[in-house]
C-alpha cells in the first residue's frame, strides 16, 4: 500500500475493524517513512467467509445473525443499540482476525456468549454491589482492546 503524502510502499496496518455495517473493513496505517497516518477501506468480499453449521451445512457469513443473537439475550438487559453494535463490530473484528475462510458456528455462538458475559459483569456489577452493599465474588471483565 502507497504512502499518500510521500509514495513510499513501506506502510503497515495498526488497526483494522469493521465498518459500513460489516461491509467493509477499515484500516489504520502508517508510513515507515514519514510516520503519517492514514485509512484505507477494504470491501469485505475480498474475504469471503463461510459458516459451518451442527448439520456440517455451509451458509454465507451473516453479520446481521449475530446482531440479532445478542438483541435476543439483551432485550432484558440495560444495553442501548449502540453496544449491541459496539459488541457485534468486535467479535466480527476477532472473526476477521483469525482469516479463516471457513468457521464453526459453534466457534462464533462462543464468541457471542463470551461477550454477553463480559456485558454481564460490567452491567450487573454496579446492581449487585448496590443491593449488597459490599465487594463482589464476580469475575472482572478484562479491559477492552479498544
Ligand atoms: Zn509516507
């Protein structure tokens, strides 16, 4: 990838999410040799990705399935759109990061159920600790990557 303010090849990526719903992926860089920044847009069919399912049946990779697995197990919690989407943008994030070109759909109900549970301990903590009054016996979310 060119440098767009000195056109040297040596540029290398330090982020890389999601972005258009899922559609594309954005990537930070940065220049080798001018140390300038900036962002590039990858269309995602450049990773065509395939779901293995129990039935060992292959579907083409749904983001909107995910989003909706955690609105069905959040609509009672306190989250907003925003962190479902937030939620969704980095498992979709770690899906991409592995490159593979075919994946369990058990692999990715993990993913979701790891996160919902991280959700957990940050919604529910401040509950708890409320009516408890004292510490809490929970596991701490670890921090965020990002
Ligand atoms: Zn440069």
């Amino acid at each position: 990838m060119k440098c767009p303010f000195c056109g040297k090849e040596d540029t290398r990526v330090i982020d890389s999410r999601p972005a258009d719903d899922g559609a594309s992926i954005r990537r930070r860089r940065q220049c080798d040799a001018c140390s300038k920044r900036f962002t590039t847009y990858e269309k995602v069919e450049t990773i065509p990705l395939v779901v293995i399912k129990k039935d060992n049946s292959r579907e083409p990779y749904d983001r909107s399935k995910i989003e909706s697995g955690i609105f069905r197990s959040c609509h009672k919690r306190h989250i907003s759109v925003e962190q479902i989407k937030e939620m969704t943008d980095e498992i979709e994030n770690a899906i991409y990061n592995l490159e593979d070109k075919e994946m369990q759909s058990s692999v990715i109900g993990e993913m979701v159920m790891k996160k919902l549970k991280e959700v957990d301990v940050l919604t529910l903590l401040p509950t708890a600790s409320a009516w408890n009054g004292a510490g809490n016996n929970q596991k701490r979310s670890p921090l965020r990557k990002f």
